[in-house]
C-alpha cells in the first residue's frame, strides 16, 4: 500500500475509528491516541489484514489497544481531576452535550465486551458476522452481547426518567 492509499483510508475511516474509540473510552483524549495509534499498527502491518473489512480489522485494533490501555490503567493510581470546563453558546447545544455526557456515562457502566458489541452494531452499523470477528467471538454470542447492552441501557434509562 503506497502512501496516497494509506492517507485515503485514513481520510475514509478515521472518523469511524474516533467515534468506536470515543464510545468505548468515554475520553476525546484517549480516543484520539486509540485512533492514531490504530492506523500507526494498521500501517506497520498492512499485509496481515485478517477480517473481510478493513473497517472490522481497524474496529479490531482499537479495541485491542482500549483493551491494552485498560489492563495499563489498572496499575496505576487514579488521580481526580477538578477542571472545571463552562461552555458558552446556545442552551441547546449545552443540552446535547449534557445528554452525550450522561450516554457516554450509562456506557460505561456496561462490560467492555457488550459495549463494544452495541457501538459497533449501533454507531457503526455492523453485521453481526463481522461483530463477531472483531470481537473474536460466534456469531450467537456477539446477538446475545448486543442485546443484554441494550437491555441494560434501557433499565438505566428508565431507572434514570423516574428519578426526573
């Protein structure tokens, strides 16, 4: 793969890996490393694509690296962070951003795994086949994973509009 390629498929999947990295982190920082560092290896091992897509094998290698970062953070102390950030614009735009916020939070609170399994299915529009393949799984178990997450999320999401 030629430079010019490899600056369109990063041009074309980018913003989809972003978005993957965004959901399963919660962190626009640590999603931005995730994504750079996905197309650093997608580069460095262009000749080893093991999925039919090349949008699952860098689906893929994001979410190894989250994964890696995880087990990373585990030994680490976790510090607080009191920055607080006012936005200024329209009220609707603080609300969307409220909103974001709480969804990215509810996510969270999910297993890694079925996470991953609904982003990708929701956010990504993926086949339940290529799921499975990214998130080496069967084909069963990446419906079940999808399906729990969405159950999940809709009892927290109740729970959350009764307290309103």
């Amino acid at each position: 793969m030629n430079e010019a390629a490899f600056h369109d498929l990063y041009a074309r999947y980018a913003p989809d890996v972003y978005r993957f990295a965004l959901w399963l982190s919660g962190s626009p920082a640590e999603a931005d490393d995730i994504t750079s560092e996905t197309f650093v290896r997608a580069w460095a091992g262009r000749s080893k694509i093991r999925t039919e897509t090349v949008k699952a094998y860098l689906f893929a290698i994001a979410r190894n690296l989250f994964l890696w970062q995880l087990r990373q953070q585990k030994r680490q102390v976790a510090l607080t962070q009191a920055a607080n950030h006012t936005e200024s614009g329209p009220h609707g735009l603080v609300e969307d951003r409220l909103a974001l916020a709480e969804v990215l939070a509810q996510l969270q609170d999910l297993p890694e795994s079925e996470r991953s399994a609904l982003v990708l299915r929701v956010q990504h529009e993926l086949p339940y086949e290529e799921i499975a393949r990214v998130l080496e799984i069967s084909l069963s178990a990446a419906k079940v994973k999808v399906h729990r997450a969405r159950l999940k999320l809709a009892k927290i999401r109740t729970a959350w509009e009764v307290t309103e």
